[in-house]
C-alpha cells in the first residue's frame, strides 16, 4: 500500500461484539466520515494481545485486560481518513465508561460492570506509531513497507 491517508486500528472488544454492538461502532465510524479499510472479526491468542499491550506490561491490570481480551471474538477494523487516529479517540471517548461523556460510544453503551474498568467496548490507536504497529500486528498483510 503507498497511500499516506492516515490510518488507525480499532478493536471491538469481547464486550462490544458479545452485547451486539459491533453494528454500532462501525455506524459511527462511517456515519462519522471514516473509511473502512478492513476487518476481521477473530479471537486474539495471547502472544498478540501481550504485544498489543505491551506499554502496559507489569501493570496491576495488565493480566485481567489480556485475559478479558482473549475471553472471545473481537472485530479488528483498519479505518482511514484525515486524523481518524484522533477523530476515533474522540468517538471512543474516556477510558472509564462511568465517567466518558454522554455522545461518545463508551459514555453512551458502556458502563462499569465491576471494579475494574477494563470492558469499555473499543480500543483505538492513540499514535501515528502506535496504529501502524499495531495495524502491522493486527493485518500483517495490510504494514506497510
Ligand atoms: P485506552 O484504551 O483509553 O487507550 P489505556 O491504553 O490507558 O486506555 O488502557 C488500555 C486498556 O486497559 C483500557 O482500554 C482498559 C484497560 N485499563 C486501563 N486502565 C485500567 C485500570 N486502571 N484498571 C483496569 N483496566 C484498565
Ligand atoms: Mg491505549
């Protein structure tokens, strides 16, 4: 691929697809102005998620959030357009589902179900470095050279 229209991976979680909210993420990205690249929707093994994860190794949550990961299918989305990687974070909203604003996916569909809050419905790319490593490890097929 040689196009440099900025790209970023989003993850629905385990979460997200099992409550049927797949649908519904994909339709604010789209509806949003984003292009959808490529998807998959699959169960991540753990070497994938220990990768994915790694900036978080040796955090207290870092085992619960691979566990929580690989419990089921997850859509993984390639989407572009200008600053998506951004524009999704927006979207997606804060970390804690309790507390990210109303409008957002998180504060609209998500809560916190128990201590933790490591079931909030999507991931998303936070870095122009960050989403083409992950893209890399997510659709090896889809890195660029
Ligand atoms: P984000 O997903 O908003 O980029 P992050 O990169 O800081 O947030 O953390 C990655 C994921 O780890 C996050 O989506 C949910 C989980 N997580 C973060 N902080 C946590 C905490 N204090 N307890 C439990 N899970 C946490
Ligand atoms: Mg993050």
């Amino acid at each position: 691929m040689t196009s440099t229209t900025e790209r970023t991976l989003i993850l629905v979680k385990p979460d997200g697809v099992a409550r049927g909210l797949s649908g519904e993420v994909l339709r604010r990205v789209e509806a949003k102005g984003y292009r959808l690249e490529a998807a998959e929707l699959r169960t991540p093994d753990r070497h994938l998620l220990e990768e994915h994860y790694a900036e978080h190794a040796g955090k207290p949550f870092f085992e619960p959030l691979v566990e929580f990961m690989a419990s089921g299918p997850v859509l993984a989305v390639v989407a572009s357009g200008n600053r998506v990687i951004e524009g999704f974070r927006s979207l997606a909203g804060a970390t804690d589902p309790t507390a990210a604003a109303p409008g957002t996916i998180r504060g609209d569909l998500g809560r916190t179900w128990d201590t933790a809050v490591t079931q909030n419905i999507v991931h998303g790319s936070d870095s122009l470095e960050s989403a083409e490593r992950e893209i890399a490890l997510w659709f090896p097929a889809a890195a660029r050279a």
